[in-house]
C-alpha cells in the first residue's frame, strides 16, 4: 500500500521537491519488483528446482527396487535399551524414549535383483510381525536398504515451495530497499530543515528582518 501511494509524488506541484519525485520512482521500482520481477524469479527458480528433483526421481525409480521378504525372527533388544542389572536410577528423559511406542525391529530376509541373498533387521511391516510374514521393501540393485524414491508429485510440491519462496524473497528484498531510500530521504529532508531553521531562526518575527 504504502509502495503504490508513492506514485503520487509524480504529479506536479509547486511544492514538489525533487527528492519527492525520487521517492516516486523509487515506489515505481519497488511495485514492479513485487509484481513482475518476483513472479519472473520464483517461475524460474520453481522449474529449475522441479527439473532437478523430477531428474532425481526418476534416476533413483531406476536405481531403487521394490524386492519381497519375508520375516525370519524378532530382532533381539539392544543391551543399551535394558539395564544389566534391571534397576532404576535412569534419568527422566531417557526413560520416556523407552516408554514411548516405536515400531517394532525384525529380522528378515531378501532376495536382491542381482540374485544375491540378505538377512537384515528393519521394521516390522506389521504388528505384530510373525515368522513367514511376506512384505516388500526397498533395495538397491545390489540389495542394500534404500529409502523409497521421491515421488513425482512431491517433488513438484517442493518446487512449488522453492518458487515460492524466491518470489517472496525477491518481494521482500525490494520493499525492504524502498524503506530504507525512504528512510534515508526523510532523514536528509530533516537535516535540510535543521538547516534553514537555525539560518531562519534567530531573526523570526523581528522587524525589519524580511520575515
């Protein structure tokens, strides 16, 4: 609002300082900034961001197999999740985490596209897990666990977020150096004040002074 209402600055009048009139371009620059530069910018910034994450989705949908397993035990629990002793004295903080529900650990065994045979522990597909239970899970070609691929769609999701960001950035970016012209202006227009008024002032109102 504030940048648009700069624009009236243009219109001529006798009490227009240039410094006005500057202001008016400066308020210019800024609205074209917030409503064509920062369009511009976040359009480019959100393709070149959905190029290289579509690209990296699509290459790990190449690299990254969904291979079944099945369930060969329990996983054992960890020394560190149960005291040798089976006493108390654990602090507070870390009695909570092992309170806290969390997915349950199994062994289980795979088959890798290459051919080769792995036994792992990963998270149980379902509660509770039970010997022979079939589930699928993500490998690489040579069986190693891998995430599951980023998704096509969520990849333009966060391209759209990343334009969106850069547009905002660039809109921000421009009203803050309006502001700070502003600013700058209004504080040389005071020092210009202070000036003539303590030129004018000592001879205010006498007679004979011109005033």
């Amino acid at each position: 609002m504030r940048t648009a209402m700069g624009v009236w600055r243009w219109r001529r009048n006798p009490l227009r300082r240039p410094t006005d009139l500057f202001e008016a371009w400066v308020a210019f620059a800024a609205l074209v900034c917030v409503l064509v530069v920062a369009p511009a910018i976040g359009w480019v910034a959100g393709l070149r961001v959905d190029g290289t994450l579509q690209q990296a989705a699509q290459e790990q949908r190449q690299e990254r197999h969904l291979v079944p397993a099945v369930v060969v035990r329990p996983a054992p629990e960890s020394a560190a999740d149960v005291p040798a002793d089976g006493s108390a004295d654990v602090p507070a903080e870390v009695s909570a985490q092992r309170t806290a529900p969390r997915r349950t650990q199994i062994v289980a065994a795979w088959t890798a596209p290459d051919g080769s045979s792995h036994e792992g522990t990963v998270p149980a597909a379902e509660e509770p897990p039970r010997a022979g239970d079939r589930f699928r899970i993500w490998t690489d070609a040579h069986g190693r666990l891998v995430g599951q691929p980023l998704d096509p769609s969520a990849a333009a999701f966060h391209a759209g977020m990343a334009g969106l960001a850069a547009a905002i950035g660039v809109a921000a970016l421009g009203e803050t150096v309006r502001r700070l012209v502003v600013r700058r202006l209004v504080h040389r227009r005071y020092i210009r004040l202070d000036r003539a008024w303590a030129a004018a002032g000592p001879d205010w109102g006498r007679a004979g002074a011109g005033s």
